[in-house]
C-alpha cells in the first residue's frame, strides 16, 4: 500500500515543479491539500496524472462522493480504490 | 426602481465596514444625483460600494456599466470604443490610472447641501450594461434591465432570512444576480473584500453568518474540499455558470442535507433561463412543451437548447449585432440531450470549452502557443476532470528542428501564464509525434 503513496508524493513534486508551484517543506498525513502550495488547479492536475499513473480516478468511481481535506485522507482514497482495483 | 423595493434596510457586511441601505439615507445627494441624471455611468468600486451605488443609480442614470474590480487597461479602452460613456465614478479604492474619461469619486457626490429633502422626480429604466466573460479578451457589452434580470428571483418573504455570500465580483452576471437576489429578498449580503484568497473568503462568509451561496459546480468542489465549508450552515445553494451534474448535486446534499438547491441557467446574452429545485441534473423533458415561467424552450436542429423569453430586450452594444432571431429565440449555444425525462447539458455547440465558468476558444490558445519556437503544431482542447468540470489540455507537436525537447513543456506553460488569463493557460501540456486528424484532415479536439 505504501506505493500508492509514494507515487502521489512524487506526482505532487513533479506538479509543483512543472507549474512552479513552491510547496511547503514538510508533507505528511495531516498537511491540508490547498495548503501545502498546491492550488486547487494543481490539484485536478495531480487527481488527473494520477490517473494516469495509477490506471483509475477514484473521483469518478465513488458512488458517495468525498472531497479530502488532508493528504492522509487523499491517500487513503486511493489506497481504498486501489484494493477494488486490485479485486476486479 | 430598485431603491421602492427596499421595505426594510438593506444591509450589506463587508471589509470596508458594514452599512445599511435604508429610505431617506442616500450616500449620494440630490444634488449629485441631478448631475447624473440620464446619464450613461461606468462605475468602477469595490464590491461593497458598487452594490450601494447600483441601488442609488437605479433610476436616475440612462445607463450603467459596471466595471469589474480588476478591469485592466484593455477593458477601459475598449468600452471607451464601444460605449458613449460620460463620466467614470469611483470610490477612490480601485485603481482608475487608466481610464482616459472623466472620473467623479464619489465622495464629491456625497457631500451635503441645503436643498437635499426634496424628491428627485424622474425615473428611467436604467440600463444595466454587463460585461461576457470574454472569450479574446475584447469583452461583450450587453444589456440588460433588472425586470430581465430578476425574473426568476423570489420576492417571497421566505427568503427573508437568508445572508447571501458574494463569491463573485458585482460587476459580473452571476455576481448581479446575487446581488440582485438579496436586494429583492431584503436578505443580508456578505461581501468578503475581493482581495482575499479563496479559502479566506469562506471563512469570511462562515463568520458572519452565510447560509445562502451562489458559486460555480467547480468552486463547489473546491468549497467541499476546504476546512471552512463545515463551518458553513447553508439553507439555500445555487449552482450555475457550468454544467451542474449529478455527481455535484449529490455532493451538496450531502454536506448540506438541509439546504434548498437550485441549479440556474442562464448568460449574459440571455439573461435568466429558468432554475431548476428538483435536486436533479439538467430539466424536465415536459418543460419542452410547457415551457417554465414565461420562457419557452426547444432543442434546435443543431442539439442546441433555444430559448423564448417573452421579456426579450438584450441586445449586444457597440455594434455587435442583434442576440435574438426575428421570431425571438435566442441560440445558447449549449448542446443537450434527452435522457429518459431529463433533458441534459452536454457542452458547447462552437467548440468553446467552459473552463470553470469561462468560455475559452481553443484557437486563441493555439494562436498564443504556435509563436512559442520550438513548437511546430498545436491543438488544444478541453480535458474533463473529476475535480474541476474541464482544464485545458495542449498537445504540442515539436519542431523536427529542435534537438531536445525535455524543456519545451515547462517553457509553453511559463510562456502563457505571462500572456494569457489563468483560466486559459493549459493545466496539460503533452508532447505528441502527430496530432489526431478527421476525415476532413482537420485537426480534431
């Protein structure tokens, strides 16, 4: 399961990087996604490379739709869809 | 006129301090009114003041254009082109360097004299002048009264009670008709100062006391996803300036279980359309024969939805030519479909892409991009997100003659945030051997 996160961490820098976005110096579970330099456009980019690293958008497949606040919360999104990914 | 309709103070919360709007308590004399009279006005003020000013000129002036807040250069220029314009009035809090015009602060206009009890007797039917969002840049004037533009506005007194957010400049439709909204409703309107960052404005508004908001489906995504929008106790939600679909519908009812909500359709050509309460995406088959409140709707031989207002008197200024056809259906341009008993929103006829409320036309990007060197062909189009309705992809095909290419997306990026409006600048730049062509050989987005 850590992959998953891995992997997002390392879309959210290459993001920062091709945007110009500075993020903020420490990034873990509790950091708030509109907060840590992302903007909310850096964000549908991320959800949007995500998909295409991962192979799935779980903002289109939830049935109930959730919008995270923090980064654990997003991850953890992921890691859920990622196991019905797995499964089907 | 809107100033009759005010029974109660009016009260409007903002950073500039907050004010109230009651009979017999006008910020501008008799005397600075006389001199506006029949007049046609750019108002150019915060939020806050514009909102004071539009119920003060309601009446009194020929013709009002509101001048969004960070109008640049380009905008004063050009409605100095189109508009016979006579005078600017300010509050002295935007910058106003560039306007070539006379400018009245208002404040001059404001200040007392002897004779001000007596009634200023003529009303007009002021014109509202209301510029589109502007897909070159060179905005579109149009006209609008506020009978067109509050049609579908609920004077009952159960909207009484509700504070409504301005998440909009004034100056813009979807602002006006917020404004517009709680004006008619004597509700309270919360203006949080425009120069706040996006989360800032939330907590502002959950601070004093929001419980009804206007916002695009994409800015409501980006609500529900801030830590303020638990702080938020919503009664009435309204959604337009994009496709609201199922999925962001369900989303508010969610966070929001006890909230009214109402998607709107409407432009600025068009003014007000119809809302929508059901909770359900797009509208009701049956409204194709019935129409809804006073506007008739069809779907054209081109799958585009058409619309009859009986009270059809927009029309663009400056030379831009008539909004409606001779028998008074005006095209929106917006393609629908039938689904079962709904009829739903698909995206734009003219191949305009709706980036979070903004009309884009892929072509003014590829223009901009194509004068970047090393980009030999260009297509941009609308990628759909999850997140936010549709970004702006760019698929760039290097020049052959460019060694290495590991640069060339981040240059095009940077290249267009200098020249281009945030919303138009490409989210997605992908370098591709070849664009996708059609049948006809043209390039296909």
């Amino acid at each position: 399961m850590s992959d998953v996160r891995e992997v997002i961490v390392e879309s959210i820098h290459r993001i920062a990087e091709e945007n110009d976005l500075e993020l903020s110096d420490t990034l873990n579970d509790e950091s708030v996604l509109l907060d840590c330099g992302l903007d909310s456009l850096g964000f549908a980019i991320l959800v949007a490379d995500l998909e295409g690293s991962l192979g799935f958008d779980p903002f289109v497949m939830m049935e109930e739709p959730v919008y995270p606040n923090t980064l654990g919360e997003f991850v953890a999104i992921y890691e859920k869809f990622s196991k019905k990914e797995a499964k089907a | 006129m809107l100033k009759a309709q005010i029974s109660e103070p009016f009260s409007v919360i903002s950073d500039i301090g907050p004010h109230t709007i009651a009979d017999g308590c006008e910020p501008i004399t008799l005397q600075g009114l006389q001199q506006l009279k029949e007049k046609c006005i750019a108002l150019h003020c915060h939020p806050a003041n514009l909102v004071k000013y539009v119920i003060e000129l309601d009446g009194v002036a020929d013709s009002v254009l509101l001048v969004p807040y960070d109008a640049c250069e380009a905008f004063s220029r050009r409605v100095e082109e189109k508009l016979n314009l006579d005078l600017v009035l300010t509050d002295g809090i935007v910058n106003i360097e560039h306007w070539k015009i006379d400018v009245t602060d208002l404040g001059e206009l404001s200040k007392s004299s002897a004779d001000d009890h007596s009634e200023l007797a003529a009303e007009y039917e002021t014109q509202w002048l209301l510029a589109t969002s502007g897909t070159t840049g060179t905005p579109k004037i149009v006209a609008h009264t506020i009978e067109s533009l509050t049609r579908t506005t609920s004077k009952g007194t159960k909207s009484e009670h509700l504070s409504w957010g301005l998440l909009y400049d004034p100056a813009r439709f979807a602002g006006f008709q917020v404004v517009l909204q709680a004006i008619l409703a004597n509700a309270k309107l919360i203006v949080p100062s425009p120069d706040l960052d996006f989360e800032s404005k939330i907590e502002y508004l959950a601070a004093n006391a929001c419980n009804a908001l206007s916002a695009t489906p994409s800015l409501w995504r980006k609500i529900l996803m801030g830590k303020a929008a638990g702080q938020l106790n919503l009664k009435q939600i309204t959604l337009g300036g994009e496709i609201a679909d199922q999925r962001i519908i369900n989303s508010l009812v969610k966070q929001f279980p006890d909230a009214e909500i109402t998607h709107i359709f409407a432009s600025t050509e068009a003014g007000v359309g119809f809302s929508v309460k059901d909770k359900k995406a797009g509208f009701p088959v049956s409204w194709l024969e019935s129409g809804i409140r006073g506007v008739k709707l069809k779907i054209s031989s081109q799958e585009t939805l058409c619309l009859q207002n009986t009270h059809v008197n927009q029309t663009y200024l400056g030379g831009d030519g008539s909004i409606a056809d001779a028998e008074g259906w005006i095209d929106t341009g917006d393609l629908v479909e039938i689904e079962n008993d709904r009829v739903l929103f698909k995206g734009r006829l003219n191949g305009a892409i709706n980036i979070g409320g903004n009309k884009v036309i892929p072509e003014d990007i590829e223009s901009e991009i194509l004068g970047i060197p090393g980009v030999f062909q260009v297509a941009v189009r609308a990628k759909s997100s999850s997140i936010a309705g549709s970004l702006v992809e760019a698929l760039v095909v290097p020049d052959p003659a460019l060694g290495d290419t590991s640069s060339l997306a981040k240059n095009i990026k940077q290249h267009c945030k200098k020249a281009l409006p945030s919303f138009k600048v490409p989210a997605f730049v992908r370098l591709v051997d070849e664009l996708p062509m059609g049948m006809a050989g043209k390039i296909k987005r």
